[in-house]
C-alpha cells in the first residue's frame, strides 16, 4: 500500500489501533482519526491515544496522522474529511464508544432507555455519518475498500442486551448494503468481525497481560477465554483482504478472524490461530467439555 491512503475510524485502541498499524505495515499513510488525543480523554476514560497509534504506525513503516474526531459529530467528520482532501483507498469503520451504556443481565424494559439510545446512536450513527462523509473520497478512484468492523459474524441474538445487538447486526446489514451499491461504482464493501478479543480494556478486566493471559481462563475469566485472539489478528486479516486483488468476491459479506484465518492462513501475534468460529459450533452451541476440544482450536 505504499503511496496509498488508509482512513481508521476508532483508531484510539482495540482493533481499529491493530488495524492502523498493520496497514502501515503495508506502507499505506493512515489516518487514525478517534476522540482522546494526549490533550483530551473521551468519555471512555480509557488512556490511549490516537497519537500512540500514529507512533506505531509510523515505527511500522508507514505514515501516521492522529486526527481528533468524534464520529457522533457531522462537523468534525466534515473536519477529517478536509484534512484528508484526497482520494481515501481503505476506509475501516471502527467506531463504537458504547460499552459504557451496556446494562448486563438486565432485561431491556428494565433497563435505562437513555443509555440504549446511547449505546444505538454511538454504535450506528456514528457509522452512517463517517461513511456519508467519506465515502466520495473513497470513491475518487476506482478499486477502493470499504470495511465495517462488527462483532459476531451472523446475526443470531446472544446478549448481551438488545441495544448492543442492534447496535452490531445494523454493521453487518450497513456491509450487506455497501457490498451492492459500491460495486457499480467499481469499489468494494463488507464487514469484518474478531472472536472473543483479547482487547486492553479486556486484559484490564480479567487483571491479565498478553504474557499471563491464559491463568485468567476458567477462573477470572470464562473458559471462552482460551481461544481469545490479540487485535491484531483480525488486523492482519483486514491487511490480507486489502492486499487481495480479488476482495470483490467477498462484497457484502461478513468475515470474521478465523474465516480470515482458514483464507489467507496468517497466524496471531504468538504464532496460533484461534478459531472462534469452531469454539461456538463445537463447544459452546453443543454443551460439550470445553477441556476435550480447547487444545484442538489452536494451531
């Protein structure tokens, strides 16, 4: 991707930060465009910043600019959008800021109706601004991508409240609709998705690290958790999707991290390939011993 353009919306950390390095791995100049800068925190009172990311993109070997940007507010994505000014050939939609309205084990009528709409207009609209707005520039020349970053890769109800699940499905339904209508224009759209994600809020959660993670399995932590994934594999998948020069034929799909996987065979950080997808089928849907399949789902 030397000399091309990457735009990362949620840059700020968990995919979208994995995601922006790993297409400065490719050479491309990404924009890691997110709300908390070293100047100010967002909402999420979480201490990354698009500025790091920028710093990891570049000791990767591409080109990072952290652009503050709330994707909540027309204004700022007006903002990016003429800070950029060019053709865009990558643009992930990483935005979502709605775990703080999430309400677990709570029925949704029982439920705080403010945070639900929170939750839908941080998750969604978020996404339909961003892609109003850019998505001219991505379509400035032919050949561009388009992915959406969701969670789960169907749209089966599993919790953990009815805002969130409307919040992810409406990602993969905004992949569906981009997979036609950026096809006539020579572009392509889908959805990607990770597992269970060893993201830095979640380590923080369980009180692990990358290099002690597995002794949260089954205690702290559900027993899921074994066949967890860093952000950046689904990054490097996202990587190996716009290096494809065949991606069309995924237009309008949604991928996940072991789908990616099992496609162009890339591994996680620590050499494995956790398939979540094999998790949910073999394990979790059918009630069987987690311990008689768990070492069989990493490669």
């Amino acid at each position: 991707m030397a000399g091309k353009v990457a735009v990362v919306t949620g840059a700020t950390r968990g995919c979208g930060r994995a995601i922006a390095v790993e297409l400065g791995r490719l050479g491309a100049t990404v924009y890691a465009a997110g709300r908390t800068t070293r100047e100010s925190v967002s909402p999420m009172g979480r201490p990354e910043t698009i500025e790091e990311t920028a710093e990891l993109v570049d000791a990767a070997g591409g080109h990072g600019i952290p652009v503050r940007c709330d994707f909540t507010s027309v204004s700022d994505v007006d903002a990016l959008r003429d800070a950029i000014g060019g053709p865009v050939h990558v643009l992930v939609d990483d935005v979502w800021g709605g775990d703080r309205f999430i309400e677990w084990e709570v029925p949704y009528w029982e439920a705080d109706l403010d945070k639900a709409l929170s939750m839908v207009h941080n998750g969604v609209d978020s996404h339909l601004i961003a892609l109003h707005r850019l998505l001219p520039l991505v379509l400035a020349e032919p050949g561009g991508l388009v992915l959406e970053v969701t969670d789960g890769d169907n749209d089966a109800y599993v919790g953990p409240t009815i805002g969130y699940h409307v919040s992810k499905s409406s990602i993969r339904a905004i992949g569906r609709a981009l997979g036609v209508e950026l096809a006539e224009f020579g572009a392509t759209g889908l959805a990607v998705t990770p597992g269970f994600l060893r993201s830095e809020m979640m380590l923080e959660i369980f009180g692990v690290t990358e290099g002690d993670w597995r002794d949260a399995v089954g205690q702290i932590a559900p027993v899921d958790f074994a066949v967890s994934e860093t952000p950046t594999y689904l990054a490097r998948g996202v990587a190996a999707l716009a290096s494809d020069p065949d991606v069309s034929r995924f237009a309008g799909r949604t991928l996940a991290s072991w789908t990616l996987m099992h496609t162009y065979g890339f591994t996680d950080t620590d050499g494995t390939q956790p398939d979540f997808g094999r998790w949910l089928t073999e394990v979790r849907e059918t009630g069987v011993d987690p311990a008689t399949v768990a070492a069989s789902l990493f490669r």
